[in-house]
C-alpha cells in the first residue's frame, strides 16, 4: 500500500491525487494542514526537509517532489498509461511538465497567497502569523521562498513583483489555448501527464473566482478542456472533495475580492475581460 501526505488545497498534493486516481492505486491518506503548520512538524520534515507536499512513501520508500512522484506512480503501477506513445507527444508532455515546475508553479504560489492565503494565515493573529512564517524551512519552494511569503503574507497583492507573477500565469493559459487550438489533449490526442500536472493550476485560478480569465468563450479551447477535466469521475474525488468547506469557502471569497485588482494587472476591463492597451498601444497578455 502507497502512503501519501497531502493537503486539500495543495495543487501539487492534488495532482498526485489526480494521478492515482487515474490509474486506480489505492493509498492511504495522510492528511497535514499547511496553513496551520502541520508540515513543518520535525517527524515529517525527515520526510521531506523542504516541508511541503506531498511525499510518498512506497514500499519503505520516500519519494519526493509532484512531477517524480507522478511519473513515478505512472511505471510502477498497472492501469492506464499516462504517458503518450509517440516520441513527439511524450516531449511535449515533458514541455509541459517542465514549465509547470520552473514557471507556474512559482507564479501559482504568490498568486494563491495573495489572493487567499495571506487571510488565511493572518487570522492566526499576531503571534501565530510570525510563528508560521519562522517555521518555512530556508530551502523550500524556491530559495528565496522564505523571505518571499513574508513578503506576500504582510504585503499583499502590491509586493514588488507579484503583478509578474499573474502575468506569467495568464501567458501559460494562452499557450494553453494555443495547443488545445491544434489537438484535442495538450500534449496531443492522448491524456497524460501534461494534462494531470495543468489540471490543479486551472483549477486553483477557478476556485479562486478567476474563471472569467477563459469562460464564457474568452478561451473556448482552455474552456473546453476544463469542462472535460471535470467530466472525468476522478476529478470531483480527487480534487473538490479534499478540499475543507472552509478552505473552499475562503478560496472562492477573497480570490473574488482579488479579482478586480488582478483584471488591472492585466489590462483587462472588469465588465467583459476585454484586453485593453497599455501606454505604448501594445495588447497586454493577449487572450489566447
């Protein structure tokens, strides 16, 4: 039996999940709370000494970081494959993969804390928000990731670089839209591992209130695909259904407040998510 430590609102705790689920391995749940800092307890950080999930641990054997982990559930595991066939659709399954861990997952995490988490974290007053912050290991997420969410818990939206942060998450739906225009999967006709690893980061910005950033035709491509993912019987499991009501509760109230701000960034009208022109006449993160 896989054992999995994980977080309902982990993007890369929920895509291992994802995984899993789709290739029909059981595991057993171990659940930490990582707005209450559960993960930097000194027994799982032995697991994992960035103290972030997930981890697994199978057959005595710890496995780490989401990517691995997937890849790794996908060979050693019967069931569907997760992998294309053909060389050229499993490259662009490792294109994606790849942009995933160095672009969106750094942009995911600012874009989370400072849509939510920081509200989060906060409401542990004074004492628990300097104690919460001390305890983030100084390799963790990024090198700098220590001094960083400091930053995004006691800034906010307006840190020094964040606005970068939403821009690169809204260039990867582009590109996103760009490859679902030309097959039907982003890696190709096959489901794989590209779309298991996109699926968290669409879903974070949706529960979030950030859809309008594709639906309503916007990026009917992107929009298209989502609904598919959410089709699937292993999406609401592995996905909506860890989550904790409040969390997502939280998630959808303060993501919605930080929309609007989040439209201005990217040069967007609030009403219809039109692109508007910066000063030098240039379109500003172009739909699609």
């Amino acid at each position: 039996m896989l054992d999995l430590y994980h977080h309902g609102s982990s993007v890369c705790a929920a895509k291992v999940r994802f995984a899993l689920a789709e290739k029909g391995v059981e595991w057993n749940s171990h659940y930490l709370d990582i707005l209450a800092g559960d993960q930097f307890d000194p027994e799982y950080m032995k697991l994992n000494p960035k103290a972030v999930v997930p981890t697994i641990v199978h057959n005595g054997q710890v496995i780490v970081e989401s990517t691995v982990i997937c890849e790794y559930i996908d060979e050693a595991f019967e069931g569907p494959s997760l992998v294309p066939d053909t060389p050229l659709e499993r490259a662009r399954m490792r294109l994606w993969t790849k942009a995933v861990d160095e672009y969106i997952h750094p942009a995911c995490a600012e874009v989370t804390f400072v849509s939510c988490h920081r509200f989060v974290v906060l409401r542990l007053g004074e004492e628990g928000t300097q104690k919460f912050l001390n305890s983030t290991p100084p390799r963790s997420v990024t090198a700098a990731w220590k001094q960083r969410k400091r930053d995004l818990v006691l800034v906010g939206i307006e840190t020094p670089g964040v606005d970068a942060k939403f821009k690169a998450y809204d260039q990867y739906l582009g590109e996103m839209e760009a490859a679902l225009r030309e097959h039907k999967w982003l890696a190709g006709d096959t489901f794989s591992l590209a779309d298991i690893g996109l699926t968290p980061y669409v879903n974070r910005l949706d529960m979030l209130g950030m859809s309008g950033l594709w639906d309503e035709g916007r990026r009917p491509h992107v929009e298209d695909w989502f609904n598919r993912i959410k089709a699937r019987p292993t999406f609401k499991p592995m996905f909506l259904d860890w989550c904790p009501e409040d969390l997502t509760n939280d998630l959808k109230t303060f993501g919605t407040q930080t929309f609007p701000r989040v439209l201005e960034i990217l040069g967007r009208d609030e009403a219809d998510c039109t692109v508007i022109p910066d000063a030098d006449g240039l379109c500003m993160c172009a739909m699609g």
